[in-house]
C-alpha cells in the first residue's frame, strides 16, 4: 500500500511539474529577450503573461526592471506596486522601486523605500553611485553578479584579444611568437599581432595561424563574418594600412589602421578588398556586422568625432558596398575612448569605453534601447565582466547566455588575455504542497526558507489556492524549508543549490504533508453546543457537524472514527453517563442521516463526568468557562486510508 501511495503521489506532482513546465516553457521567449538586453521586446511577451494570468507575479518583477532600464519610470512604478509588498520579494526591490520613484519625482515615496532598502542592506553604496553619475540603468543593472568569467585554455605569455566565432572554430588576434616569425612591434617588445584558429570546446586543440595571405608583417585583428550578395562567406578584418603588398602612410608618417575584406578559397583566406571608408589619415578598424548584413559597426578617430576613438556604423548596399559612415551619437560616444562594438542578434550594441563612468579604464557597455530601437541610454555590464583594467572586445554568443571578452586584468597569462563568460539568470525554488493521504493540493501552508550556513530565515510566503510557492534563491547554498500547515504536522525539506546548473533557472521542490489525527483541526469545528439537560442537535451544532461530514465524504472518503461525548461536572454519574451517551448517539444519527455511512464510524459513546480535560470537579470550584470546556464531543480518527479526495 505504502508502494502505491508513494507511486500516486509522484505521478500528481509529475503531471502537476508538466503543467508548471508549459507555463515556464512559454517565459522562456520573454527571458531570453531580457538576457540579451532586448528589453523592449522582452515587455510585450511578460505583458503577455500577465493577461493570461501565467506567472504573474514573476512576469510583473521583470516588467518593472524592463521599465526602469528603458527610462520609462511612469510605466515601471504599476508593476512594482503590484509585488512590492510581498514577503518573498528580494529587498533589492525596494532599491529599484525607490529609484524609480525618484525618477519619477515622488520624492517623498522614494525616501521611504531607500529607508526600508537600508534597513536590509546597510552598506550598500549604490544610492551614492546614482547620485554620483546619474545611470539608473547600470546601478540597476548591476545590483546582483549576472555573469561567471574563466580565462580559455589557450590563452598565452603574449597579447590574446578579440573572439570571434564561425563554424566551430574561433578567431581572434594574439602577438604569441612561433617559427614563422620572431619580430617585435616597438610599442611593447612583442611580435606583431596575428590572426590565428582554434576549435571551440576542444581544449586539446592548439591555435593555428590563418591559412592564406591575411597575416602580413603589420598588425592584425578583430576579425566579423558575414556573406555578401553571392551568398559567399566573406571576412571583415582589421590591418594596419597595407594593401595588395603596399604600405600607406598618413600626414604624419603613421600606419593607420583599415578594415579589410578576405574570402575562403580553397582552404585559405584570401585578402579581397580594401572598404571605401578607410582613409590613410585616420584610423578605422574592428568591424562588427549586424546578422541581417545591412549594417556594419566600426571604430573610428576620423574628424568630426566627439572624443578620441568613436563608435561609427555605415549600412551596406545590397551588393556589398559600404555607404557613408555615421557616428554613433553623444549616448555612445564620450571625450573619451569608445572602441571594440560588437551588434548582436537582436541588434543590440556592446562597446568599450574609458570615457563613460566605469570600474577601471575600458569597461564594457551595452545600450538600451526604446520600443522604436533608439538608443536612450547604456548599461555597465559590471564586475567581473569588467575589472580595474581595460576590459574590452566583448562577444556574445547566439544563445544568449554565453561569450568572450578581452581583459588585461591581473592573474592572466599574458598582456591581453581572452576570457568566457557565462551569463548566470536568477535562481527560483517552486514547488507544490500536497496531502499525503488524499494528493488534494494544501493552500495556506506557511513556507520558510532558511540559510542553513547562517540559520537564519531568509523569506516567507504561504502557499497559493493550488498548493504552489516559489522563492528567489542564491546559488551555491545550502537551504531548509519549513512547511506549517495546522491541519498537518510540519515538516522540514533540506536542499543545496551547489550542484544546480548555471543556466537552470527553477528548482524544483515538492513537499508531503501527512494530516494530523485531530477532526477538529481537520474540520476547522467550533465549540458544538447542546441546551441544558438536552441532546437535540442545534442549529449551530448542525453547521460543525457539517464540517465533519464535509471532512469525511469529500477530504478524506476512508476516514474511520468513532464518537465520544462528555459533560461538566455537574451532576450525578448516572445522569452525566446518560446524557452524554445521549448526545453521543443524537451526533451519530445526524451524521448518518446526512451521507456518512455507519462502517465508517465503529462506535459512539458517552463518558459523562469521568473524563474531564481540566481539574474542574463542582461547580462551587469551576468558573463558568472551566465548566464549558468540559461540555464536548470528540471525534478521534482511527484511520485514514489511502483515497483521492472528491472535491477541492
């Protein structure tokens, strides 16, 4: 029976998980939006969710942040306000909610979430940091670690920078020293820069020089891939200003760089032409072209700029040719340095700059962007994507999740070396609380989830009308659930998120509760009255009874117990003794009359005085009260089998 039972009972969480899949299968496209900074088209899919009452309250937390960071404060503040006041929501919240207040002008409000936000985190200084440089879009961004950085295996003791993936294979830039050449470039005593391969996810593999006539005896970089209107792939690059074997030189004698086409021909890449953008005075270099091949994006310190380097973009003819180039704007472009952008998928725009406030020298950013695409702000993708060193060349990865950056940060291999990041999303435990005995889903179950390395309580919550909770929790974490339900004993659920996934984003963690053998606690009965010296069922009685009849035809159809029935000490024992079994049979008649049927209840009983639940003996030395409490039927369970309940 045992066997059984514990079989049923993972069959209804298996087809309850199911159904929580489907609905977490359908944010997924919404999530995946939001990981790539595409926020204006993650909030139409979480505004999705919410009219279909999916998820909501995850869909509104996400909706607020979506909001905050596209600089639409008035839009942000009702979803916020929707989940603001839950128990389970991180305080980080009340952060982001008192910003956007603050945007927003309703200072007074915003001081009372700063100060409800302090009294959970005392030391943080982001409230300082807005006010310092005024981006609420990075100090909310980066109010939790988002990413994983780990150098790649085939770093080395030189320069190493600039990812970019085709076909299973990587390419990047490095200065390492081999037996094709052992010259140096001035600037720093190492060789010139080269472009070499290596294959993704192979660690055994080594980087190889690029076949073909690409590699030159100047620099060479920061490679993009794209076709052209032949369908043919082609590879934009970056090289110092010489072409078809012949050196440029600018108004100063300088080797500027130029962007550069090859073409793969019979296994080697072939240089191919030489971009209408480039000029021998100024520099242009690390291409970026958007999947859809009408743009590309470069670096540029032509006139005309606003600082040193700017981000520029000219669209492409539909037979390849490069238009007139275009800056980027004041959003993107400082008096500083912007260099290195990268477009992904979903157009959005990644660049390094050491003239936007950072946490080093070149930091990486990304823009925002508002429904209609434009640019409106931009994002410090923070630590430990970026460092106290120049952090440059980011690569993101189709997925969304992954990529590379450049670092010269301390602890690398070489001057440059090349890291992969991982994108970590937020962590969740859900889960479903169930009856042990009649796989009914238990609503209005206390939750608590503690740190089991500090053992202190970290949220609460009570579980919804279909048995569900949901938590935010950290990774790499030992936890213990409490479940507390008075119509069941409680019970403790240990868990660790050490071994969870990185791109796992719910865990999942059902809970059994076995009921208690109390029909009182089961029932929710209040105190069943009898007039004085009589054993007709009232009214009021009639409406407890009914909860006992509810209890055992519905909630638990194989329940058995028997009825017993007791009086104060008042009176004689004959006369308690026969009232009380009066009363004792008067309550079984009204439940067989009403639907219970008799093998279900073995016996009914009266016990008169001889058992009272207090030292109540007279009425000389009992209040009135201490009396009453005396005055009771019981209905103590003998057994509760297994039986899928009738009703919810």
């Amino acid at each position: 029976m045992k066997t059984y039972k514990t079989y049923s009972i993972l069959t209804l969480l298996f087809l309850v998980g199911q159904f929580a899949f489907a609905q977490f299968a359908s944010q997924k496209k919404a999530d995946y939006y939001f990981s790539k900074f595409s926020y204006a088209k993650a909030i139409p899919e979480y505004e999705r969710m919410i009219d279909s009452d999916l998820n909501s309250e995850y869909a509104h937390q996400q909706l607020a942040e979506c909001y905050l960071l596209i600089r639409d404060y008035k839009k942000s503040i009702p979803h916020f306000k929707a989940v603001i006041n839950n128990a389970t929501l991180p305080t980080d919240y009340y952060f982001k909610y008192a910003m956007a207040l603050y945007a927003n002008g309703d200072l007074d409000e915003s001081e009372k979430w700063i100060k409800k936000y302090k009294k959970y985190n005392k030391n943080d200084s982001r409230v300082k940091r807005f006010l310092k440089d005024g981006n609420l879009a990075s100090v909310v961004f980066n109010s939790r670690q988002r990413y994983e950085v780990e150098p790649v295996s085939f770093n080395s003791t030189d320069s190493d920078f600039g990812i970019s993936r085709f076909k299973g294979n990587l390419y990047f830039g490095s200065s390492r020293r081999d037996e094709v050449t052992g010259d140096t470039y001035g600037w720093n005593d190492e060789p010139w820069l080269d472009l070499f391969v290596v294959q993704e996810d192979n660690d055994m593999s080594m980087p190889k020089r690029l076949k073909g006539n690409v590699n030159t005896k100047f620099h060479e970089s920061s490679v993009a891939f794209s076709t052209d209107y032949k369908n043919d792939t082609i590879m934009y690059f970056t090289r110092n200003n010489f072409y078809d074997k012949k050196e440029g030189y600018g108004a100063s004698n300088e080797i500027n760089l130029k962007i550069y086409t090859a073409k793969f021909i019979d296994g080697e890449w072939v240089e191919n032409s030489n971009l209408r953008i480039n000029s021998d005075y100024y520099s242009t270099g690390h291409p970026s072209v958007n999947k859809a091949r009408t743009r590309i994006y470069f670096t540029s310190d032509r006139p005309g700029g606003y600082g040193g380097t700017d981000i520029y973009y000219a669209e492409i003819h539909e037979r390849g040719g490069i238009q007139t180039p275009v800056n980027a704007g004041p959003i993107v472009n400082t008096e500083g340095n912007e260099m290195f952008p990268f477009i992904n998928e979903e157009g959005k725009l990644f660049f390094s700059s050491d003239g936007h406030v950072g946490f080093g020298q070149l930091d990486v950013f990304s823009t925002i962007s508002d429904e209609d695409g434009k640019v409106i702000d931009i994002i410090n993708l923070g630590t430990p994507i970026n460092s106290s060193s120049d952090d440059f060349a980011y690569y993101g990865l189709p997925n969304g999740l992954e990529g590379y950056i450049s670092s010269n940060r301390e602890g690398g291999m070489g001057s440059d070396d090349i890291y992969k990041f991982k994108f970590t999303p937020s962590l969740d435990v859900e889960g479903y609380v169930v009856d042990g005995v009649n796989e009914q889903m238990l609503d209005s179950v206390q939750i608590k989830l503690y740190d089991q390395i500090t053992n202190t309580m970290v949220a609460q919550t009570m579980t919804d009308e279909n048995g569900y909770y949901r938590f935010p929790v950290n990774r790499k974490t030992t936890y213990m659930i409490e479940a507390v339900r008075k119509t069941h004993p409680h019970k403790n659920v240990y868990f660790n998120t050490a071994e969870t996934p990185k791109a796992q984003k719910i865990l999942r963690q059902d809970i059994v509760l076995e009921p208690v053998l109390d029909l009182k606690l089961l029932a929710g009965l209040n105190k069943i009255y009898f007039d004085f010296n009589k054993s007709d069922i009232r009214p009021d009685a009639a409406k407890e009874l009914d909860k006992v009849i509810k209890v055992m035809n519905q909630t638990y159809p194989d329940m058995i117990i028997k009825l017993e029935s007791h009086t104060d000490p008042v009176g004689s024992h004959t006369y308690n003794d026969n009232l009380s079994e009066s009363r004792a049979k008067s309550t079984y008649e009204y439940l067989i009359e009403n639907g219970v049927s008799k093998d279900r209840i073995v016996s009914y009983k009266g016990f008169g005085k001889r058992m009272p639940i207090n030292k109540c003996t007279s009425k000389q030395d009992c209040t009135p009260e201490e009396l009453e409490l005396n005055r009771r039927t019981e209905f103590p369970i003998l057994q509760i089998k297994k039986g899928r309940s009738v009703s919810k």
